[in-house]
C-alpha cells in the first residue's frame, strides 16, 4: 500500500493511517490519510510516473490539544 513510507507531519508516526479520500490532480495521484495517532490530516502526492518527487503536505488548521480540552470543559 502507498503509506508504507508516509510520515506524519504533525506528530512523526509512522504506520497505519486511515485513507480517507483519493482522486488525480494533474499527474499527482492524491491520497487524503488520518494519523491513527494524532487524528491529524495530511495529503500525500505521488507522481506515478516517478519524474517529480514525492511529498506530504497538512490539511487544515491543527489546534493543540490543550486548546480543545478547554473548549469542551
């Protein structure tokens, strides 16, 4: 599978993330995951012809946890 070598931006895991969304962008093949470990969201585009490198971009305004444990208390 694609996220075999796939980091997460925000927290640094790697390993299963959930895939949540795919779909081309010119000649990128563009895949929308879900750190397991941190719940953030990411975008990981490939060139599957191999010409123009890899790489992983955030989605999205990440808040701190601590942010969002006063917001529910």
């Amino acid at each position: 599978m694609v996220n075999d070598m796939v980091k997460c931006p925000y927290c640094g895991y790697e390993g299963e993330f959930k895939l949540l969304k795919t779909w081309r962008y010119r000649w990128w093949n563009v895949y929308l995951y879900e750190c397991s470990n941190c719940h953030g969201r990411f975008r990981y585009q490939v060139d599957p012809t191999g010409k123009y490198k890899s790489y992983v971009m955030r989605v999205g305004v990440r808040r701190s946890q601590k942010k969002m444990q006063e917001k529910t208390s």
